[in-house]
C-alpha cells in the first residue's frame, strides 16, 4: 500500500503521483469503486478509519476561502491529527499483520487512494488561485499538519503495507 507516499504528497501540497489526467469517463468509475471497497475484519477496518481521517483533508483545504475558513480548517486539522495520533497509539500496540492480509488490504486501499487523490487534483488547482497570503496561510497550515502525519508514516506503512519481496511461508 502506497499510503505513506500518498499522506507525504497530500501534506506537503504536492501530488505528482497526479500528473496523470484520466478521462472524463474515468473519473467517476474510480470515485464510485472506491465508495463500494468495504473492509474486512479488524486490521480492515483500523486502516479504514485512518484512511478516513486522511481523507478528510481534501474537503479541510477545499473549505478555504479566506482567513476566518482558513483559522477554522487549521482547527479542524488539529482535531484530526489528534486523532490519526490516538489511533497511532493504537495500532502501535498491535502485531503486524501477516503479509498476505496486508496484500489484500493494498489491493483495496489502492482503490479509495485513487479516489482521494481525484479529489485532490482539483484542489491543488483551486490553491493557485487564492490570494498570495492566503496560500501561504494554508500552505503553512499543510505544511505542520504534514509534519504531524510524517511521524506517524512509518507506523502505518509497517502496519498495512506488505512486503513484496517476503513470502508469507516465511513469517
């Protein structure tokens, strides 16, 4: 799973795994794929919930319009890595998965990834548009809750990225 490197772009406010443009017809067949990838059982489900709260930057950022959205989205962030944070805390205090859940868990994270980053692409458009001191309030704001996500990155990548090169007879 490539969440890590799609956390590290989504923060620092560059996403060039997005130079890629999909067709029109595209767009929403990953969107809707995304929404239908249900998880199973409780690695699934705590991945989930992290990807959730992830997710939840893109509509942080696209709620910025001026300095009073701007104050409000950093404190909505703060709430968030608060969060991501506790369950980090969380999911420190479990095993890791065995190699062959976190390669199906991939599979489906690849799915709600693409759709996040969708998301993204329009956003990051939208920010050269703003005002110069408004993008640079927001760009700052990207900037520390990035570093936030940055501490819990590895944690997350151990916990449900697989190991390509492992065989799961080998665990």
């Amino acid at each position: 799973m490539k969440l890590n490197t799609t956390i590290t772009a989504l923060f620092i406010g560059f996403l060039p795994v997005l130079t890629a443009q999909d067709t029109p017809a595209e767009k929403p067949a990953a969107e809707e794929a995304a929404k239908e990838v249900k998880p199973e059982g409780p690695l699934e489900e705590r991945a989930f919930r992290i990807f959730d709260l992830v997710g939840q930057f893109p509509d942080v950022i696209a709620s910025i319009k001026d300095e009073k959205t701007l104050a409000a989205a950093e404190t909505k962030l703060d709430a968030v890595s608060k969060k991501l944070e506790a369950e980090a805390e969380e999911l420190e205090k479990l095993p890791v998965a065995p190699n062959e859940a976190r390669k199906k868990l991939s599979a489906k994270m690849e799915l709600k990834e693409k759709g996040m980053q969708k998301k993204m692409q329009g956003i990051m458009a939208s920010m050269s548009q703003m005002d110069p001191a408004l993008a640079q309030g927001t760009f700052a704001m990207m900037t520390k809750f990035g570093g936030k996500m940055e501490k819990i990155g590895p944690l997350i990548e151990k916990s449900f990225s697989p190991d390509e090169e492992k065989e799961d007879a080998d665990e």
